[in-house]
C-alpha cells in the first residue's frame, strides 16, 4: 500500500479521535471553572448570611429571646438565596429556579440547631395529623432540635441537652410506676472540688470581679453642639445592661439607671418596683460579682451532677428508637469511662481533652447527622428535581466548626454543570454573636501610661506571656493590663442619626480624662491581626504551655510552677478565667428558670 494511502487512513481515523478528545477535554475544563465559580458563589451568599445574622443578633437587643432569634434567622436565609440569585443570575438562574437546588440550610445555635428547608403544612385535627385544605409545600425553618441525648439504666433515665460550652441541662427520672422520682435541673458543669470560695479561687486561678464600663455615644447634642458621650460603669440584669448615671444631677432629675435605646438613654424612674429590684439585685451581690457567682452556683449543680448521674457512660446511650449508639461509628467512643464524673483531673468541662468535652461533641455530631441526613434524603420526594439528593461526607475538620461554634451550613446540590452535577457544601462560622461565649472569644486590653491607645489581645498572645524584649517582639508589663471583655464589645457601634447620616464609636474606647479625649481601641497585630505568635487557647485552659519543637513536651510555662517567669502567665490566666465565667454567667439561656438548687 502507498504511503499516501496510510496518511489518508490515518488522518481518517485520527482527526474524529482528535476532535472528540478536544471537546471531552475542553468540557472537563469548562466543569471545572464552572464548579469553581459555583463554589464561590455559594461561599459568597453563605458569607452573607452569617454577616446578615451576626449584625441582626449584635444590633438586637432582644435577639436571644426565641421570636426574635427566628426573625434574625428567617432574614438571614432571605439574605442567603437573594445573595445566591443575584450572583448566579448571569448563568441564568434566579431565586425561584435556585432554591429548589438547595435541600437544606442549618444554623447551629448555642443549644440546638434550626434546619431550614422545604415542608409541608400540617395541622393536629383529633388527635391526627391532617394537611390543611389549602397546604402546599413551604420554604421555612422547621422546628428547633436540640443537642440531646438519652441514657437508660434500669430504672434510671436521663435525657442531657448540650451545648457549645460546659452548660448542660438534665431531666432525670428514677423508678417506675407509682415510685416515679423526676428531676430537672440546669447549670455549668465544673469539678466541684477545685472551687475555693473563701478565697476565690478555681483550681489555684484568682478569680477576680472588677467594675464594668462602656463608652456610649447618644444621638442628643451637648451645650458644644456635640453628640453626648461618655464612660459608663454598667451591671448586666436579666440578661440586659443597666447603666449607672454618672452625672448626679441627670440622676437626681430623671433616675440613677438607665437602659441604651435608640442611642438614648432610657431612664428608669425613681421610686419605682424596677429600681428597687435593681438596688437588691446589686445589694445582693449579683451586679458586679458574675465571675463568683458564677462558680459558687456551678459549685452546687456540679456536685448534684457528680452524685446523680455517676454512672453515666456511653454503653448506656440509646437512640430515638432505643438502640444503643454506635460511638465507633462516630469516631467518638470514650468507652466505661463516666461522663459527669467531674472530679478527676482528666474531665476538666473546659477543657477540649476531656471525656465530658467529648461526649458533647460527638452528641452534637450525631444529632445533626442523624436529622440532616433524614431531611436531605427525604427532599427527593418534593424537590422537583430529577437530581439524587443525599448528605456529602463532612470532614472532622468541618465537624470541629459545628461543635464548638455557631454556624450557618449551606447546601447546593444537582445544577447541571457539563458531563455531572455540582455537589458541595460550605461552613462559615459567626464567633461574634450575643448567642454564645466561645473560649476564643475573650480579649485582654492593656494601655501604656500616658497612651490614649488601648490595644486589645487574645489571652493567648505572646506579649503578654512572655518576659523577655526580642528584637521582633516588644512584651507588656503586667502592670499594663487592664480588663478582659467579650469580643463583640470591640466591635465599632453606629449610631443612625438620619438616612445616610451615621456617626460611629467603640464601646470600650473609654473617655480619657487624663488626657481629656477619647482613646483609640485597636488589635493587636501580633496576635488578632497576624496571630503568628499566639499559644493555643487550650493551653491557656490547661496551665500548661509546651515546646511545640520537643516531642517530650517540656513547659515553657507552667502556670502550677512558682517561678516567677510564670507569674505573667498566671495573671493572664486569671483575668481569662474571670471574665469567661463573667459573661457566660451574665449570658441569656432559655433554661435559666431551672434552679440548680
């Protein structure tokens, strides 16, 4: 055959070969960049939805309480899917056409979660459940479920509702028939014996109360023509700050108390049920003592829990359906060991390497699981998408941002993108909220003498642990810290004085009257900014900071050790502990009715 002949053979069977691999190629790439611009997106719209809750709950003073938290959330997953259309409306998709592709949002809260979907509406009608004549499936958040699980031994039973932090909530019940025994109770866990309360101290730490101030800004105007401010000592009153009128005439004329609503001051009137209850609340040591009271009522549930549910494993957890929990299966099983057992060393509650941290964790994991796998997986009955909905696998990394933050988790599944479907998920977590005190949520500020700056730190900052100058890093003198706050009071305030027209402060860039002028509040670069040199928050928790380059994890500070290089890292501890206890204590939980005694 002549060498033509093969060319012409070859060309004839090589350029479809050709052109089907380009076009497969040129396909696999376009999918890519599609997936990738689809992931973009829906971090972008999930990103505006934590911003859209977290400005609604920090802004909202009454965002804790229930009808106004699902508000906040409803107008969160509002923001989500007109986020998501206005950047999908290119390729051709609008609100409507996207939400069925999104079988599920959820917001993990403090004690449970909100699921956020499609339903139907059904009503109870003699003792069944019937839809209504007119029902069609909703979009809407479905009924709260919280982090709980339930152990059965005998005759014994209890259900435990956990939550992001030490703070559990227990319905016991003992007996059977007429010799049922119930019990309900609520409370912060601690090792009852650590807690020291002629001297106050937890586990050898200072707990420490100090008085608490905020600057505000009001939107009425002083004799200079100038927005009223000023530094305020407040105390916090079912579950609101109450500030002190520091001018005595304002006080005499209008009342010694006031709230801040509407960038005004709200004043509570003399001689009144409210103030009188405000004066005993005070009186009776609760307005400045949250740290101490703190301890001395987790003192009390602590050792009902230790002597109630002592034997408390995970071999007696059961499901809804009453079958033992596979913890293997969770990656998650701390086997005979007893869970409120709270004495020992190795079950410190605020710790992360406790046998109680873990149990809360894998219950938050399960109870999650359990319900969003039920949900995405019942979605393909009424999502009207021909696509196989069903729950991705999350990463341990993704499950360590449910279980110890609050969350927004999104879900785009079964849009067509070249040879598949695009299937993915994101997690934003939102650290700033009046929802929950997160262990990484306390800052220490400090102040040079002189300075109208105050420069606020992470407790695990490294200026303010170490002693010694280096040439890359100026440490603070201890006599240079001054109070340690929740995160949010760091955050920049605006106060609408018209439409366009907003004026802005920082609660605690307090009034220098020293200086006579405001003082400027700013993070650390070191630790907030960079955080290139900070210890983890969990040997804070500890005492116990350890060479991260020695694999027989010699202290390079010891909090227990006496020396006096670890005198800076003890007073560092003290003022954390304080004021984590302080404003969890001060925090607004729906159980707070149940009295630990």
């Amino acid at each position: 055959m002549k060498i033509q002949y093969l060319a012409v053979i070859f060309v004839i069977i090589m350029v479809p070969i050709s052109l089907a691999l380009s076009t497969y190629i040129q396909t696999q790439v376009d999918t890519i960049a599609l997936q990738t611009s689809y992931k973009s997106k829906l971090y972008d719209a999930t990103y505006d939805a934590v911003t859209a809750f977290q400005i609604n709950t920090v802004n909202n003073e009454y965002s804790s309480i229930s009808n106004s938290k699902i508000r906040d959330i409803e107008a969160s997953a509002n923001t989500f899917f007109t986020s998501l259309a206005d950047t999908m409306n290119a390729t051709g998709y609008s609100k409507e056409t996207l939400q069925p592709f999104v079988p599920a949002l959820v917001y993990t809260l403090y004690d449970g979660y909100y699921l956020y979907g499609k339903y139907k509406n059904v009503m109870p009608q003699q003792g069944a459940v019937q839809d209504y004549d007119d029902s069609e499936y909703q979009w809407g958040l479905k009924p709260y479920v919280y982090y709980s699980c339930r152990y059965v031994k005998g005759t014994e039973e209890v259900i435990v509702n956990y939550t992001l932090d030490n703070f559990i909530t227990v319905y016991y019940r003992k007996g059977s028939g007429a010799n049922n025994e119930y019990e309900t109770r609520a409370g912060y866990l601690i090792n009852p014996d650590a807690w020291d309360a002629d001297n106050s101290k937890y586990n050898g730490i200072d707990i420490k109360d100090t008085v608490l101030t905020e600057e505000l800004l009001f939107v009425t105007k002083d004799s200079n023509d100038e927005y009223e401010h000023g530094t305020y000592e407040y105390i916090n009153y079912q579950s609101q700050k109450i500030y002190i009128e520091s001018n005595a005439d304002l006080a005499n004329k209008y009342g010694t108390y006031f709230r801040y609503e509407n960038y005004e001051k709200a004043y509570i009137s003399h001689n009144t049920q409210t103030e009188r209850d405000i004066e005993n609340y005070i009186n009776n040591e609760h307005g400045q003592y949250g740290a101490y009271k703190y301890f001395e009522e987790a003192k009390v549930f602590s050792e009902w829990v230790n002597n109630t549910l002592g034997w408390v494993t995970q071999e007696y957890a059961v499901d809804a359906d009453g079958n033992p929990i596979d913890y293997e299966e969770l990656q998650g099983s701390t086997g005979t060991e007893p869970i409120f057992d709270t004495t020992r060393d190795t079950n410190n509650p605020f710790s992360s390497n406790s046998i109680f941290d873990e149990n809360r964790r894998v219950t938050i994991k399960q109870t999650i699981q359990t319900t969003l796998t039920a949900a995405i997986g019942s979605y393909n009955e009424y999502s009207g998408v021909t696509y196989e909905f069903a729950l991705p696998v999350l990463t341990e990394t993704d499950w360590d941002k449910i279980q110890n933050h609050i969350c927004v988790l999104s879900f785009l599944q079964g849009l067509p993108i070249g040879s598949k479907y695009y299937n993915d998920y994101v997690i934003l977590t939102n650290d700033k909220n009046e929802e929950y005190i997160s262990k990484d949520a306390i800052y220490i500020t400090t102040q040079e003498p002189g300075s109208s700056n105050i420069e606020y730190h992470q407790p695990g900052c490294s200026r303010l642990i170490e002693d010694d100058d280096t040439d890359s890093m100026r440490v603070i003198p201890p006599d240079q810290f001054r109070e340690a706050y929740y995160n949010i009071d760091f955050l920049r305030q605006t106060v609408r004085i018209s439409e366009g027209n907003y004026i802005y402060f920082y609660p605690q860039a307090k009034y220098n009257a020293e200086l006579n002028r405001n003082n400027t509040c700013t993070a650390c670069y070191n630790c907030i900014v960079n955080s290139s040199n900070t210890y983890d928050i969990e040997d804070i928790i500890d005492g116990i900071i350890e060479d991260p380059k020695s694999e027989d994890g010699v202290p390079i500070y010891d909090a227990s050790d006496s020396n006096t290089k670890n005198d800076k890292f003890r007073e560092v501890r003290s003022m954390y502990y304080s004021a984590l206890a302080r404003e969890r204590y001060y925090l607004y939980k729906s159980n707070d009715y149940l009295d630990a005694n």
